[in-house]
C-alpha cells in the first residue's frame, strides 16, 4: 500500500491517522474534512466552550501532522467514491486515488421533523460553528429552549443556567435520558436540574416550530406556546452515509462492518459515529455508538486492520456525561439485564449494575458528584470484558472490593 484516505477529520480520523505511523506505516496518509478547522474535540462544544467562549479543542496541532507527514485538507467535502477505481471526487474537483479507504464521516444532528430553510433562532449543535452561534444567544437573562432531554440537551441547560439564562427543556417522553439511562440516575439529574431552575417538560410532543426577528415559538400539541430567545434542537443523530450508500456500500443502521470494521468492500473500512459494527460481549447483536471513546478506540483499530492486523472490536461500551458537579458513567449496555443490584459507593454517590439472566454482568451504571463513581465503573468494565458472573449480596455491599469479584 502506499496511499490511504481518511474521509472525515475528527476525533476519529485522526487518531486513525497518527495510529497508521504508529504503526510504521511510511506511505502517504490524506485526512479530508469539511470544515476549515483541523480535526477537534467535540464533548466540550456543550461544556467549555460554551461557557468559556473558547477556541475548538484541536486533537493535535498543526506542527504535529506535519511532523508526522500526514497531510490534512480541510474545507473540502468528498462528492463521491469509486471503489472500482479506487478513487475520491473532492469538492473542488480533484481525485485522489487509494489503496485502502476508511470512512469517519460521523453524524449530524437529526432534523426536527417539517422545519426548513435557514434559522437564526432554532439552533442544533454539532460543530463548532454551531456552539458559536449558540454562546451569542445565550447571554444572562436569555430564554433558551431546549427539546430533547438526552445528553447534549442536559449538558447545555447545565452550561446555559451557569451562564444566567433562563432554561425549559421539552421532552416528549415520560423522562429525560430515556435511552440507555436507568430511571433511578434519570431522577437524580432531573433533580439537579430542577434544583437549578431548568424547567422540564416531559410527555410533551410539539406541533411546531417557528421563528420571527426577535422571539422563536414551540407550540404543542396540547395548545401551550413556548416563547424563547433561542431554540435548540436536540433529539439525536443520524449517521453519515450517503457516500458509502452511493458507493454501493451495505447500510444497517450506519455503515455495516464487520467485527474487523470492514465494510462490505475489502478495501473499505468505516469507524466511529458513522457505523454499526458487532458486540462481541453482547452474542455479536450489532449496534452504533456516539461516544468519544468509541471514537478513540475504533480510530486506532481501522488503523491497525488497514494494515492487515485483523483485531476485533472488543471494547465494552462506555459513556459518561458531566452535569453541574454531578458525572455520569455508563458501562456496558443494559437491555437485556433481568436484575439490578443497587451499591452505595460515597454520599450522593451510587451504581447499578445489572445482570442478565444468567447471572452475568452486563452493565454498569453510576452517578455522583465529581469522580464519585469512575474507579468502580472501571472495574465493571473489566467485569463486563471478563463475562463475571458476580454474587449479587457481594456486588451490593460496600464492603466487598471489586477487585476481588473480578479476580475470582
């Protein structure tokens, strides 16, 4: 091989990129991404900055590309892919041909259904342009509107509410995080939230959305109208996939690879947001991730099988959310569990872990001020990994090490 392209300058193809040296892969490596920023970190673009008006958080700076010879366009988009000819049409016109492709084209916000054309006050959040545009609408005294009650949307009504402004989230179903969120953590961060004069909405659905010069309306089914500064959609993402749909590439639910990261062209492969991929400690059920560490992860594993290790997708699902004082961490993937024990870990801090019906750790799930919570949720992981089958009355009680659990 001598030329590989990475289409999709994030958090993950970059860590792609410089795993490849890593590697001592000594051909020409080419990171093409859409936006004029080199590759940067987006967790903080709800969190820092925001709150702090800061400048994107770059994975590397430029120096280090340079040093490791790997060559980024940015501002260009990819318009196609010919996996005959092992080819790449850029936005500009320009071909570069491959020998081995990987795909981190992530995901973009999920459109709130019947809204279109441009919007200055009806917001999503995704790049850094868009925090921008959000950090000017939400001065002290603002009134912004949120709907969705996931982790993007809590994240930024904690940052809102630090910044003075006046917060109501929407969310049509009976709570907030419903996805993948035990109820019991769920209630916990409502709370905060409540306690910080966030108002939320819950079992809500929305008829419509509109904006004028000065003002944006929710209306609701119900007849409520909603009027807001700012509003800013947040119900979930949609995978990154009409290049790889274009190029005849298999779709599932994102990109499908197999436990490799291969796509259904060998030479082909996708990772990160953009992908459905194989659980291995879940019986091979597939699923796609949004997750920083997912990214990081299947970043360097492209990496490694583009150069024909053939290693498997084997990291447990891991997840973690910063609300206020409050850090939520999340191992494993929880449906399927039959039974949930309950540890008390410090004040105010707590974790579930749930078992299947077997009796194996399958998930782990904990919140608590600060990093209440992070080393046993470390642990669990390494449980989950393990396939432990632990005494519940042990896993319960404070007492009991989970060292020792994993050990046996």
């Amino acid at each position: 091989m001598s030329h590989i392209v990475i289409i999709g300058a994030g958090e993950c193809g970059a860590r792609a990129a410089f795993a490849l040296r890593e590697r001592n892969f000594d051909g020409q490596i080419t990171l093409v991404g859409a936006e004029e920023h080199l590759p940067y970190e987006r967790p903080p673009l709800s969190k820092e900055a925001l709150l702090n008006g800061l400048e994107p958080k770059p994975v590397s700076d430029a120096a280090r590309y340079a040093d490791a010879g790997i060559e980024v366009l940015t501002g260009l988009s990819v318009e196609s892919i010919d996996p005959a000819g092992k080819t790449a049409r850029l936005s500009d016109g320009q071909m570069l041909s491959y020998d081995r492709l990987l795909l981190t084209t992530g995901a973009r916000p999920r459109p709130f259904p019947g809204l279109s054309g441009p919007n200055h006050r009806i917001r999503t959040l995704r790049t850094h342009g868009d925090a921008v545009a959000i950090r000017a609408g939400v001065q002290s005294g603002a009134h912004l509107a949120i709907i969705g009650g996931g982790f993007i949307g809590l994240e930024l009504a904690a940052t809102a509410r630090k910044l003075g402004a006046k917060v109501t989230l929407v969310e049509g179903l009976p709570r907030i995080l419903s996805r993948g969120v035990p109820a019991e953590l769920s209630a916990v961060i409502a709370a905060r939230h409540k306690a910080e004069g966030v108002e939320i909405l819950c079992g809500v659905a929305i008829q419509e959305l509109s904006e004028g010069p000065d003002h944006a309306r929710i209306l609701t089914e119900d007849g409520r109208t909603i009027a807001a500064d700012l509003i800013v959609v947040g119900i979930g993402a949609v995978p990154n996939v009409e290049l790889a749909r274009d190029a005849g590439l298999v779709i599932d639910n994102g990109i499908a690879v197999d436990a490799h990261l291969r796509t259904s062209d060998p030479d082909i492969f996708a990772a990160g947001d953009c992908c459905s991929f194989p659980l291995p400690h879940y019986g091979g059920r597939r699923v796609r991730l949004e997750a920083w560490r997912n990214a990081q992860d299947q970043g360097t594993l492209a990496a490694a099988n583009l150069l024909g290790a053939e290693e498997t997708v084997s990291a447990v699902p891991w997840f973690w959310s910063d609300q206020y004082d409050l850090t939520l961490q999340i191992a494993g993937i929880a449906d399927g569990a039959t039974q949930a024990v309950w540890r008390h870990v410090a004040e105010g801090a707590f974790i579930l872990f749930h078992l299947d019906a077997d009796g194996r750790l399958i998930a782990a799930s904990g919140i608590g001020p600060g990093n209440a919570v992070a080393r046993d949720i470390r642990l669990a992981e390494m449980m989950i990994a393990a396939g432990v089958r632990p005494d519940p009355v042990a896993l319960a009680a404070p007492g009991t090490k989970l060292k020792t659990l994993l050990a046996a």
